[in-house]
C-alpha cells in the first residue's frame, strides 16, 4: 500500500482559451477542496509527459495546469518534467518532487513511456501526492483496459487492450463518459460495440469529467457521476466509498474456488503468532482438530500431515523467524510439502506473503500443485506423481514373461558435499548419480523423488551383484578436491503388479533404510523380515495409546544419589513398554518409531502425568518422596498447547515445583527458538528445577551454559566410560563441574558403573551419581521399597 493520497480524475481543469492566466480548476464535486487539504506548503511538481517527444504540446499542457493549480491557491515553487528530454532517472526527480502530476493524452504512448522509466516500482515508496488525469487516471490501474482512441486501433489485432499499469488502484477507470458515449469508431458504437463486449469477467469504471478517485491508504472514494460497466451490464456508480475489488465476488463462487485450489487460506500476525483463518478446506481440514490458533500448532500439525521424510524439515524452516526472515528479504516465503493420498503422492506449495499496507500481517495460503510438478525441473527426469503415473501405465504393458524391479536410491553423504563444496556442486553430485544410474541400470521409467533420491523400474537381470557393487562409490571432484560417496539401493522385487506403486517405493525404501552405514553392503532387497520389521512396527504405533491406557506402556524409575553418602536424592522417570504379544520392547525400538510419526508429545505427556500422580498419592499418604525429572523432547517445545497444558498442570498442582524436574537434552536445547525457550524460562519462575541431559555427548558448548541457568547439569556417559582409560577426558570432566559450580549448577555424573568411577568423581567433587553402580532403572513396586526403606544395604546391586 503507497502512503500518500491520489486523485484520479477525468478532467479538472477549466480551459481559458490560449492564454494560461485563464485556466482553472474545477470546483465541482469539491476536487479543489480535497486537494487543498492535503497540499504541501509548497510543491515541486514532476509532470509525467503522456507523449514523451511531443515537447510542445506538454509544454503547453504543463503550464496549463500549474496555472490552474496556482490560480487556486495551491502554491508551486518549481516543476521538472519527464520526457525525452529529461538525462536525470526517475529516481533522481522523485527525490526531489512531492506532488507527481500523471498528464492525459493517447494512453498506449503514455504506459511504453512509463515503463521505460520503470514508473511503477519508483513510485512504491512516494509518500507525496499523485494527480492522474484522462490517460495517467487509466494507466494507474494495476490492470489497465487500454481504450481503443484513435482510428483503425478496434481493427488491428495487435492492439493490446488489456495489460499491467502503475498498480495504484485495482480500478480500471474509463474517462470522459459524456463524450465517448456518442462515438462512433471504426465504424462501431464505442460504449455499446467496444467497451460492453469488453467487459465479460471484467469491471470498468467509465467516469464523467469533474469526477475523480481519491485514494489514501487501502480506502478509496469516488465523487462525482459515472457509470460501472461489467459483464456486460451498465449500472449507476454513485459517489461514496468503493468496496475493494474482492468484495464483489459473490460468497458461493468465493467457496467454489476456495475450496477447488486451497487447503487453507489465513493471516498470519507476526507480532503474536495468531492466525485468522480465512478458509478452511475440506481435503486437510481434519489436521487442525484440538490446535489452538498459534502458527506454531498449525506448522506442527501440518508437518505431521506431510510425507515422514519432510516432517522434521518442515518444522525447521517454516518456523516463524525464518518465515519472517525470508519475507523480509524476498518478498515472500515459498516451501513445497507432500503427503500421501492413495496411489499417489500429492505436491503442497506453502506460500507466505505481505498484505500491503498492513506491516504486522501475513497472508498464509496453502494449495495443492501436484500438476504442475510432474516433471522434475532439475534433471529433465520425472518427479514423483509424472513417475506414479507413467510407471504405472508401463507396468500395465510390460510382457508378463520377464521379470521387473523398483528401485530406491540414496546418496550416502548427500548433506556433507553441499556443506564441503556448496550448493552448485551437490547439484552436480545429482546429475552424476543420474548419469551412472541410466548407464548401469538403464530404467524403463526414472524419477527423482525429491533432493538426492532417484527411483526407477528396471528389468530383474539389470540387478546383478557386480552390477549394483559398481553404483556402490563413485567420486565426486571439482578439480582441485574430491570427495567419495555411495549410492545405496532398496530393491523391491515385483510378483504381484497390482500392489500400487506407491507401496513399492514405499517397501523398496524400506529395505535401503536397512543398509548400515559401514560401507560393507550398498544393496538390500525387501524380503520378509524387512516386512515383518515395518509390521512390527506399524503394530507398536496402532497399539501405542492403547498400551499407555492399559499399562503396558509405564514408567521405569532410575534413583539418583549424592555422591558422598549414597543417600537416594531424586530419580529419572524413563518409558518401558511390556507389549502383550511382544513381550518387553527397547526404548532403543520403538522411540524412534514414535518420534518419526510425530506422536512423541503424547508418550511425554504421559510420563508427566504419572510423574504427578505419584508425587500427588504419595504426599497424601504421608509417605516419603524424592523429586522425579521427566524428559521432554525438542519436539514438544514447539507444540504450544501441550506446553500451556503443563504449565497448567503445574500450578494448578502446588507439589510439581518440588518434586518435578524437567530434563532437556544439550542437541535439543541447542535447537530451541526464543519462543521455545520462553517456556523454560516459564517453568524456572514457577520453582521447577531444569536438569541439562547429555551435556558432553558431541554438542556441548560453553555457549549452552552461558545462555540459560540451568539447576542440574548431567555428564554424559560417553565421558564417564572414559574415566580410567583417558586422562584428557578425566581433565575435561573436572573442568566441566568446576565451570558448573561457578554458574551456581550442581552436576551429575550419568552412567557409574565401577568403584573407579565413582571414587574419581568423589575426588572432583562431583555432586551426585546415577548409574547402575548403584541402581538400575527398576518398576514403581521396586523403586517404592527403595523410598520406604531407604536402607544403605540396598543402595547397591
């Protein structure tokens, strides 16, 4: 939105005849007054030429209307004029200038000289005051409806009626009504033979002279007499306020076309994180269920909607600092997302722009592009829907008497060779991995599911060990360096061509996820325990709240002790799950599978509520009690109303200060925006006690402590194996609780396994101990007993 005012007028001047001391300007309709109102002390006027190398009519013209402005008061101290004459750049004279005067004349002429003074984008930060009249009001549209004027221009196909202008007003105006509705051009009523076929699925504004548009920030108003041709429809235009264009939109065409291109259309206020929803589709509509109207919930949610591969990258950069980052910088933020839809996989284009005029919103539309995308860009080779489709029909076609394969390929180290060599250079890696893919496999149909991952149906004999040891490394130099990479393969054997291909890529993805990274295989077929893996899987994700419900999913409890005496101080709550036909399944199993379905907040919840419940039995019964650390993810710091649901939790309970501890690992603090972090500050204020998990385990930095007063820092096991065997480390480790204590952080040692151990970390003055050392993760029955007895015989298993 241009800040300023603009008039746009058919005709304000009143000719005087030859001599310029006649010519005034028009009262009617009140135009003198508006003007004056907003009229600088005194103007520098910069009168834009309608025909650039006519030097005398705009001479002429130019001195009319300064004349007509003076004559009513409005005083001009000097004027510059663009033409052809002019060497200074248009942003030269706007510099100078505060009053733009857009002059009449041939509207055609006019616009090529704008546009070669790139007008337009000029204009976008003039505060000043802008006049259009006659052609300059008809070029300051966004879309101009250029009106055939002079002779033969009806007639002559490359006459461009419709095209893009000064973008001031989404109204097309027509000036001059009075006169044009007696012409006769080319032979043809003007009104009823030109402008009225014209204007299907079009508004014109055709205004009389002495009318005029003001225009000051996103409200306009129209004065005078005129008419609104559209759709073949001539109807009265009365003065008063102008609805924006998109209000004329019936409501039910509105919804038709909503709902036929858009998941979701909403504005996005940067200054709270609040949407407002505008439209809401029926295809994914289902994804805002229980979400609170925070961006955070809605990029969460959206993200668990998406295809498991881009889930975590989602959540990364559609976060509101980037968003509005790269707004601020582009002009809009663009991302592409899929998500799986029966056969095939549908293409989601996010994309975030400015409302003009409005600085603290944006407006967020969601819309499916899955046509358009059937071609991958890149490689000439087909994306994933044009690979859907087309292997699909092949399929269908191919002799039944030889076998095929699909195929799922990986670049191992796709991620190091952007980081080594930039962005340029992994795009070669692309195009090297397509290259040898064709030479060595030569596919029926190839694809490239997204960055480094191909996909292709290939004849069986095409896979022969030699063969596929041959992709396994390939080298990658640009000239004066080299790196080396492999292509591992997931190899789905088709027997049954009416399994989907979806379901191929999916169990051909399945198998090359089992490749370990060691270099040793490069290959993997999908086979029956590659099967019953995903199975096994996919059994523990459905049975997931149904075991937390029935206990089969609880909380295992690991005490913590003071490092002089052993005396149990508090405890860590960690997840075990006895599955009834699986009997007892490793948190090292099926985390993960939790943590990709994006169901991870709902098992921490979880624990957090048993937590809770015990500290809350426990202290009604009288009982003896130590304090309980819960873990939280990174995750479920982004998902606001779990956040808010706990801080509820808390105080609404007046024990959890005391007997709960909130445990966050060193990577995933690492990662936590201002947002997120705002809400361990939020537990801090209330009393809780933040334990810093981890630290030493790869990511730590002293940065990690400086930036936030952690009560408890936890020493990763890595170190603590190491006591004994390496002196550094044992230095390290020193140094670390030395740098704790001085922060006003007490330390615990994770992972105590040896009397050696132990007696190093008492001789360091660490400050307490967890570890099997002296106890093991144990069920509540057990850890119970250990509170009620507190006897130091049991300290030690």
């Amino acid at each position: 939105m241009r800040k300023g005012t603009t008039f746009l007028t058919s005709s304000f001047v009143i000719d005087g005849g030859d001599s310029f001391s006649q010519q005034q300007l028009m009262e009617k309709n009140g135009f003198a007054s508006q003007l004056r109102a907003v009229w600088p002390e005194s103007a520098t006027l910069l009168y834009v030429a309608s025909d650039p190398d006519n030097f005398t009519m705009t001479d002429r013209h130019c001195a009319d209307v300064r004349a007509a402005l003076e004559g009513a008061g409005l005083a001009i101290s000097r004027v510059e004029i663009a033409d052809h004459r002019t060497y200074s750049g248009i942003g030269d004279l706007l510099k100078n200038a505060n009053v733009v005067y857009l002059a009449g004349g041939h509207a055609p002429t006019q616009l090529r000289y704008i546009r070669q003074l790139h007008l337009r984008q000029a204009l976008e930060d003039f505060e000043g005051i802008i006049i259009g009249l006659s052609a300059g009001s008809l070029n300051a549209a966004n879309n101009v409806y250029l009106i055939p004027e002079l002779e033969g221009e009806t007639l002559n196909p490359e006459f461009i009626r419709f095209t893009t202008g000064l973008g001031l007003t989404d109204i097309s105006i027509i000036p001059h009504y009075d006169y044009f509705k007696n012409v006769i051009l080319d032979g043809k009523r003007y009104i009823e033979e030109i402008v009225i076929p014209d204007s299907i699925g079009r508004s014109f504004y055709f205004i009389t002279d002495g009318s005029f548009f003001k225009i000051q920030g996103d409200e306009t108003w129209f004065y005078g007499d005129g008419s609104i041709i559209s759709d073949k429809q001539i109807l009265p235009l009365k003065s008063g306020s102008i609805l924006p264009v998109s209000t004329s939109i019936p409501p039910d065409i509105w919804r038709t076309l909503a709902d036929d291109i858009y998941d979701f259309i909403f504005t996005l206020d940067t200054n709270t994180g609040i949407c407002s929803y505008l439209h809401i589709g029926q295809k994914m509509g289902n994804i805002l269920h229980g979400s609170s109207l925070r961006y955070e919930d809605f990029v969460i949610r959206l993200s668990l909607a998406c295809v498991e591969e881009e889930q975590s990258s989602i959540i990364d950069q559609a976060r509101l600092s980037v968003v509005k980052a790269e707004v601020a910088e582009r002009g809009n933020f663009v991302r592409t997302m899929h998500t799986e839809a029966e056969d095939r996989r549908i293409a989601k284009l996010m994309r975030i722009n400015p409302i003009p005029g409005r600085d603290n919103l944006l407006l967020v539309t969601l819309f499916d592009i899955t046509t358009a995308l059937d071609h991958d860009w890149m490689t000439d080779e087909y994306a994933r829907t044009g690979f859907l489709e087309n292997a699909r029909k092949a399929l269908y076609n191919l002799p039944y008497d030889t076998a095929y394969s699909l195929v799922y390929t990986n670049v191992r180290g796709f991620k190091a060779v952007n980081e080594m060599f930039g962005n340029e250079s992994g795009d070669m890696v692309i195009f090297l991995t397509r290259d040898v893919l064709r030479r060595r496999l030569f596919p029926i149909v190839m694809g490239r599911l997204e960055s480094d991952h191909f996909v292709m149906l290939v004849e069986r004999n095409r896979l022969s060990d030699a063969n596929l040891r041959a992709l396994t490394c390939q080298t990658f130099s640009d000239g004066n360096r080299q790196y080396n990479f492999d292509i591992t393969c997931g190899i789905y054997d088709i027997h049954d061509r009416e399994v989907s291909i979806t379901t191929m890529i999916d169990r051909a993805k399945l198998a090359e996820k089992t490749i370990r990274d060691n270099g040793v295989v490069s290959f993997a077929r999908f086979d029956d325990c590659v099967q019953m893996d995903y199975m096994r899987r996919r059994i523990l994700l459905s049975d997931m709240k149904s075991s937390m419900e029935s206990g089969e999913i609880m909380p295992f409890f690991q005490p913590t002790v003071r490092a002089d005496n052993g005396e149990v101080v508090s405890a860590e709550a960690l997840v075990r799950w006895y599955h009834h036909d699986m009997g007892m399944v490793s948190p090292a199993e099926f985390i993960p599978v939790i943590e990709h379905e994006g169901r991870i907040s709902s098992l921490d919840l979880f624990m957090m509520d048993q937590a809770l419940e015990l500290t809350i039995k426990r202290h009604e019964q009288g009982l003896p009690m130590v304090p309980v650390a819960v873990n939280l993810s990174r995750m479920d710091f982004y998902d606001s109303y779990l956040m808010e649901f706990i801080k509820k939790s808390f105080s609404q309970n007046p024990l959890a200060a005391q007997y709960i501890h909130i445990e966050v690992t060193e990577s995933a603090y690492a990662d936590l925006e201002k947002r997120a972090m705002d809400y361990l500050n939020d537990f801090k204020s209330m009393g809780i006690k933040i334990l810093l998990d981890d630290f030493g385990s790869g990511m730590s930095s002293l940065s990690t402590l400086e930036t936030f007063a952690f009560d408890i820092v936890k020493l990763d096991m890595g170190f603590i194996r190491k006591i004994g065997i390496r002196p550094k480390a044992e230095a390290i480790i020193e140094s670390t609780i030395k740098l704790a204590h001085a922060l006003g952080a007490t330390v615990t040692a994770e992972g105590v396994e040896t009397e050696k151990q132990l007696e190093f970390l008492r001789r360091v003055g660490c400050d307490y101990i967890q570890g099997f050392y002296f106890y093991k993760p144990m069920a509540l029955e057990d850890f119970l007993k250990i509170l009620d007895k507190n006897d130091p015989s049991s300290r030690r298993e």
